[in-house]
C-alpha cells in the first residue's frame, strides 16, 4: 500500500489538453462489458465523460498538471482493475467540511452512486463543467459538489486559501477546507434537512468525525490520512 503523502499548495494550475488514452482504446470491448455489468447493479450510473490527468509536478507552492478528456466507464474500469495505466491519475477536488467546533463533517454515498457506502467530503471526478477555456477549475468543482451533495452554497462557508493535496497511489485529492460557523450537530442537521429535500440525494447519511476513533473502514486513506494531520498538535 502506498503511504499518503500531503502537500500544502497556494495555487493548482491544471491545465486541459485533448488528447487520447490507450488503455481507453486498446481495451474497448471489455471496459463495455464491465460498464455493462456495473449499470446492471446500479443502473442510475451514467456514461458520461470525464477528465482524467497526467504529468503531476509539486514546485514550491504550486501544484500542476495535464487533464485530458474521456468517458466514465474507461475511468470505472480502470479504477475497478487496479490502475493498470500508472502514467495516470485521478485528480479530484473535495470540500472538507469542518464545523466551528472543530469537527469533520462527511457525507455517506447513497446506493444508486458508484461508490455505495464509501464516506468522505463532498468531491467528484472533474467534468467538462469544470473546464474555464483550457483550465481545469477545481475550486469552482468544489463548490458545484458541495451544493449538489449537502445544499450548502458559498453563503454557508469560509473557503480557505490553500489546499491539501493528498497523493495515494493513483489518486490525488486536493482538499479546500471549508469553515462552517455553527457546530457539527448543528451542521449534521442542516445537511440531514438539504438531504431531505432532494428526490434523489447522493448523500445517505452524515458522518461527524471528532477524534481519529471516528475513522472506519469505510472512509479512504486520502480522508483519514488528511484529517489526521489535521488533528496533529502543531510542531
């Protein structure tokens, strides 16, 4: 297992460029048949297209990367076999929810959301929604997550400047914490009366997390590993 490795940045400079992916294309016809099957066991996933990245770089205090278009079942399948492709990654943004007492405030996916029972901060895979010209805009990705996954708009929150950017492996979370000013009950109520709104919500249940005995294994290493730091006395 890979070691998550934190890097604080002040500045992402993602940049689009079209380009193909040969695990894409030279595997086609079973990353359908997987597609296939998977929308068999959840049929609300759909087909749509993604961005997927390359060539990461730390420099000072700025991360950059190369994201490039393709479809969610390539991604699906790739995650699903292990990463076969390594000159990729996934490089997604999350909001970390964290109410005025200090507490983490994160979401549980739904049933009928490809990743069923896994529990982490507001995040997805970036879009073509998220492309401002060739700039891949995580900041603004955060933002269409957060008010899709919890109701919560920019009005409920106090966006950091910096971002966490979590490396595991195959996947790059970069972090945005989010003030909230109201504690983690009170915000976990909030949440709990959003999710009761929506006819299809992607959230289940919310999850506070207060101290590390909050973790389970439900949560990725990216989340767990992040928080922990969080909670770390200061050196």
């Amino acid at each position: 297992m890979t070691l998550p490795v934190i890097h604080r940045v002040t500045t992402l400079e993602l940049a689009f460029e079209p380009a193909s992916w040969a695990f894409a294309d030279q595997r086609r016809a079973e990353i359908d048949a997987h597609f296939a099957l998977k929308q068999r066991e959840t049929p609300e996933i759909f087909n749509g297209r993604i961005l997927m990245a390359r060539r990461p770089l730390f420099a000072a205090n700025c991360f950059s990367a190369d994201y490039f278009e393709t479809d969610f079942a390539s991604f699906l399948a790739w995650r699903d076999w292990g990463f076969p492709d390594k000159s990729v990654f996934n490089g997604f943004g999350m909001g970390a929810l964290r109410a005025s007492d200090g507490v983490f405030v994160l979401g549980e996916m739904a049933g009928n959301t490809a990743n069923a029972g896994r529990i982490y901060f507001p995040s997805g895979t970036p879009d073509l929604d998220d492309l401002r010209g060739t700039t891949v805009d995580l900041a603004e990705s955060v933002v269409r997550e957060v008010e899709e996954e919890t109701g919560l708009t920019p009005a409920d929150y106090h966006a950091a400047d910096d971002w966490h950017c979590v490396v595991t492996g195959s996947a790059i979370a970069m972090m945005r914490i989010l003030d909230v000013a109201m504690p983690g009950e009170a915000l976990r109520a909030k949440m709990e009366a959003n999710l009761a709104e929506q006819a299809s919500p992607e959230l289940s249940s919310i999850h506070l997390v207060r101290t590390t005995r909050d973790f389970t294994p439900a949560m990725p290493l990216f989340v767990t590993a992040f928080i922990e730091a969080q909670f770390a006395p200061a050196a």
